[in-house]
C-alpha cells in the first residue's frame, strides 16, 4: 500500500487511507478509523516507540530503502494507513434538532491542496459537513490529509454519486437554502448576504466554476467584490472568506 506513493493513488480503490507526518498519523491513530498498519524509518522508531500502539504492525526500512519504495524523500520518515471511513449517508447530514446548519458542496475541485485546505478551514468554521463527487479531488489522499492536517478525519465527508440528487433532497425534503459561490457582477456582494438558517454552499472548479446544471439549484448566487486587477482568487483562499462570513452576524435590513 506505500508503493509509489507520489504517483500513485491506489488506496481511493482499495478501501484504504495513508497519512504522513507525526501529527496527522497521530490524529488518524486517536480518531474512530480502524488502523490497518506504520511504515517507519529506522531513525524515526525511536522518537514514536512511546507512542505506537503495541498491537499495530510497524514496518522500519533504512530511510534509503523506505524512499525507494515510497518513491518521494521520505524526510518525515512515518506513515501510517488506516480503513477509509464511511461516506455517510444523507439524513445523517441533517440534526434535525438544530436550527442553525451549514453544508460545503465542492463539486469538481481538482486539486488536492486545494481541496485539503478548505477542509481544513470548514472544520476550524463550524461547518457541519462536506459534499463532493466524483470528479472531485480525493479528500482522503495523502496530500488531501497532509494539508487539512487531519482535519478530513473530523469533518463528515459525504462522497456523493448524484450530487444533484442531494442537493435538491436536502433543499425540498429539509429546508436547506442554496447559494452559489460565483464571478458574476449580478450576484449578491458577499458583505450583503444575510445567511438563511439552513445552508448548502457551493463552491466550484478552479477553472470553470461551478456546473450550469448546480448553478440553477441556487436560490442564490454570492460573489466577493474585487478590483479590476485581478479576475479571480484561489479557490481555497475564496472559501475562507466565504466561511468566516457566514460565522458573522447578518447585516441589519
């Protein structure tokens, strides 16, 4: 399962999930994923031996031979590779007992670093849960949890084969608005957004945006007002402003 790991995502098909790094393997350690096995450099044993569950197989390579099979430098010299966890379903989404919920929708966004990131800021914002499809990166690659550091293991996660089906379930069936995040002059300024209880945010691809098909979901479509001296930001960098936005209070009518 560490074979190639730069060039190779083997694990999205397998059922499986592989961290790097002390703080993300921890975090795998401590969360409800079941642990399938350690892949350590022989310099690194000694600095995790007081903390490496007694029952779970650790494999130690001569940081060279690790390298070779990981197939990137393996400075970090720790891995660890868990069972991917469930996708949950839909309705598990949904506390009916809350009157305040927000749902992220990323359908399409490519890149894993990307992707990790706004991870990583939905869960430090309080967002309740993450959807994506298949066309989006995947949430439990290693560079997705490298860069959510972990985060990714906290967060529901649904991974959706119809998102359309989900986001139209969750609009007529719960009562969960719709908004779009988008670059369009006749959208909504986000500082004018006064954010409706319940809440699915759609944010789309890197380079085109969001889908038509979703964009007409949309009760309403938001945008950032910018300067004419760029045309558009990271995505990651947009859903932070987005997601802190909507922790604010609404502006008064």
């Amino acid at each position: 399962i560490y074979r190639n790991l730069r060039s190779t995502n083997r694990t999205r098909d397998l059922g499986m999930m592989v961290a790097e790094s002390d703080r993300v393997v921890r975090r795998m350690i401590e969360s409800d994923c079941e642990m399938v096995s350690l892949l350590l450099s022989d310099r690194k044993l000694p600095l995790c031996i007081d903390w490496i569950p007694r029952d779970l197989p650790a494999y130690v390579l001569p940081t060279d031979q690790a390298t070779q099979l990981v197939g990137f430098d393996f400075h970090a010299g720790l891995l660890g590779c868990a069972l991917r966890p469930p996708s949950p379903l839909l309705s598990e989404l949904v506390d009916t007992d809350r009157q305040v919920q927000t749902l992220l929708a990323c359908p399409g966004i490519a890149d894993p670093q990307n992707l990790g990131v706004i991870i990583r800021l939905a869960t430090a914002l309080g967002i309740d849960g993450l959807l994506t499809d298949n066309r989006t990166a995947d949430p439990f690659s290693r560079r997705s949890l490298r860069v959510s550091t972990g985060a990714a293991l906290k967060l529901p996660i649904r991974i959706s084969d119809d998102l359309h089906h989900d986001i139209a379930w969750l609009h007529d069936t719960e009562g969960f608005q719709t908004a779009g995040a988008v670059l369009d002059q006749n959208a909504i300024p986000l500082h004018q957004v006064a954010r409706p209880n319940r809440l699915v945010l759609m944010l789309g691809n890197e380079t085109s945006g969001l889908d038509p098909s979703l964009v007409d979901l949309c009760d309403q479509l938001w945008t950032i007002p910018m300067t004419d001296q760029v045309d558009s930001i990271n995505v990651s960098a947009a859903a932070g402003i987005f997601l802190y936005h909507l922790q604010q209070p609404s502006p008064r009518s």
